[in-house]
C-alpha cells in the first residue's frame, strides 16, 4: 500500500474543522479544486467515503468520524514535537472565538504583546455574533455567556461583568426624566438586539430591567448599538466596559444593573496543548483571563471549573488575570448629565 503524504490528513482536518472545501483552502492557502483533489487520494487510499456532500458543506461519514479521532491525534503530536524544537517557545494557531464585544474592546488590545512574546503562534480571533464550537473544533478556545452542561470540555468561570443603561447627554437633554424603569415606557426610544436573532439567551438585557419594555432601533451587533447610543438615537444596554470607558455616555438609572458571567472553554484532548496554554495561563504571558474588577463588577465569584457536567481540577498554570487600564470618565461629562437629568448618575464607575 503506498504510503499516504501528512498533507492529504491536513486537507481532510481542514475540510472537518471547517465544513466547506473553499474555508479549508483559505485556511491552508490554497484553492478548493486543491483540497477536493487530496480528499479524493485520501479516500482512495482509506477505501472509505469520509465525507457527505450536502446544501451546508461537507458532513464526516461515520468512517470520516473514525478517522477524524485518530487524524486530530497525530496532528497534535506534530504540533507538539515542532513547539519542542522551537526556539521562538509554541507554534501552530490558536483559534479563539469570543463574543464581538469582549473580543473587540478587551481580548484585540492584547494580542499584539502576545503576539510579540510568541512569534511561532498565529491567532485567529473571532469576535462575532455567536460562537465556534470547541466540541467540534471549531475554535481551540472559546469565552462563552453560559457553562457548557455537556460535551468533552473543560469549563472555568472567567469573570462575571457588570450592565447598566446608557444614554449620551445630548439624547436626554429636555427629555422626560427617568427615575424609574417605567419611565422609559413612553416618550424614550430604546436600542438593542433584534429579539429573534439573539443568540444566547444571556444577551435578552431589557427583559431584566422591565419586561415590558421593547427595543425599537435594534442590531445584532453590540457595536451598532454603541455607536447609536453615542449618536444620541436612545437608551440602551451596554457591558460597563464598554459603557463607562466611552466618556460621551452616561449612566442611566444607576441603580439598576444586570450582572453576566463568561465562560472559558476549551476541549478537554486539546486543553494541554502547549500553544493552547499560552492563551490561558498566568501574567506575563496572559491574553485572556481579565479580573473582575476590569469588568465592573460589584459581586466578583470565585472561579469554577467544569469538565463536561461534573466539576475538576484546573492545573495552577492555567489560573491568570490580564490587567487592563480602565479609564475614567471626565466628572464634567457626568455632572452635565446630571443636571440634564435627574436618573442619570453623577458618579464615576
């Protein structure tokens, strides 16, 4: 039987991680027709169809399932022994999928001295609506809103963080005030998700301020809705390491305040990796783990650690904190406010 070239098994990873022949030459930078080409010597060799065609992509047969266990195993052993034998420390990728407002405002200003430390890794950040799977390997690591109950993963509790309703002082400037969350019933426009395109249930803010309010200027992105708050278009529900490090908002009614955790994941064959712990581990080689205090939060829980449904140890060098400078609102910007309105508060964050 001849020998089967390693670049055919990196194809046929590439097309099971990504679901389509076209993603999978992106990632290994080449064209489809390359790829389709490989999986077909592949399966030649195998004697076995490895992949279903269908609308979606390409969906592993079972014999592709059987294969993709034992393919996943040697490709981590080459990534090891070439981490052993650099002198630049890990390399390979690291594929972190996080949500857009935590990958945008936290995990993005740290990757370039991560990048520094590590130059034989690459990082591939996905901040976007919804999450890759590490069950399915979609992403090496992921920060998700919720502990994950099933699956071969290993969950630890990042960080709870602080929400609260922001406006701009030019929005409620001679506008009814808001003393209370029935205020914002009437005579106020109110920003946030499109109800039936939330994709975690975490992410259904206004329900926990008055269950009777509803957005009316609505996004998928917690971006948009940012901007649109500091456009002075409404009312709305930010992370307060969004809001409060934006000097042109305000806090509205500061005394309510929805409290959120996130969840940091990874699959329990990969979880030791060394290119894998160098996004998890402690300072100074950190890129994700913030303390709750970077988040706002007033009611910080100890860490927990999960594997699958049932709790585990976590190795000490993945325990960490990533320190980030959390800037202070101008006190002029939020007496302004204050005087605009008598719901919104005065204080600093």
């Amino acid at each position: 039987m001849q020998a089967t070239d390693w670049s055919d098994f990196q194809a046929f990873l590439a097309v099971a991680r990504t679901g389509q022949l076209a993603r999978a030459g992106r990632m290994m930078g080449m064209d489809a027709t390359t790829i389709g080409r490989r999986l077909r010597r592949l399966e030649s060799q195998m004697g076995a169809t490895l992949f279903e065609q269908t609308r979606e992509g390409q969906i592993l047969t079972p014999a592709g399932e059987r294969l993709l266990a034992v393919v996943e195993q040697m490709a981590m052993a080459s990534s090891e022994l070439e981490s052993a034998n650099s002198p630049s420390g890990p390399t390979g990728s690291v594929r972190i999928s996080v949500s857009e407002g935590f990958g945008s405002w936290i995990v993005a200003r740290h990757l370039g001295d991560f990048a520094a430390r590590y130059p034989g890794l690459s990082v591939d950040l996905v901040a976007s609506n919804g999450f890759l799977s590490p069950s399915r390997r979609e992403a090496d690591i992921a920060v998700l809103l919720s502990r994950p109950k099933t699956g071969p993963l290993i969950a630890r509790k990042l960080s709870n963080y602080t929400l609260r309703m922001y406006a701009s002082p030019t929005y409620l400037a001679g506008r009814k005030s808001i003393l209370a969350p029935a205020d914002l019933r009437q005579g106020h426009q109110l920003i946030g998700y499109v109800p039936e395109l939330i994709y975690a249930p975490e992410l259904n803010y206004l329900s926990d301020i008055d269950p009777s309010l509803a957005a009316t200027l609505r996004s998928t992105s917690i971006l948009a809705q940012h901007i649109m708050l500091t456009a002075h278009a409404g009312v709305g529900v930010l992370p307060c390491f969004i809001g409060d490090a934006d000097p042109s908002l305000v806090r509205v009614l500061p005394d309510h305040s929805i409290t959120r955790s996130f969840w940091l994941v990874t699959h329990k064959d990969t979880h030791g990796l060394q290119r894998i712990r160098r996004g998890l581990i402690r300072p100074p080689e950190r890129i994700i783990a913030p303390t709750h205090r970077d988040f706002g939060c007033d009611d910080h829980q100890p860490p927990q650690v999960t594997q699958g449904a049932h709790a585990a140890s976590l190795p000490t060098r993945v325990t960490a904190s990533v320190s980030m400078v959390r800037p202070t609102m101008p006190s002029s910007t939020r007496h302004a406010a204050g005087r605009a309105n008598s719901g919104v508060s005065t204080r600093a964050p």
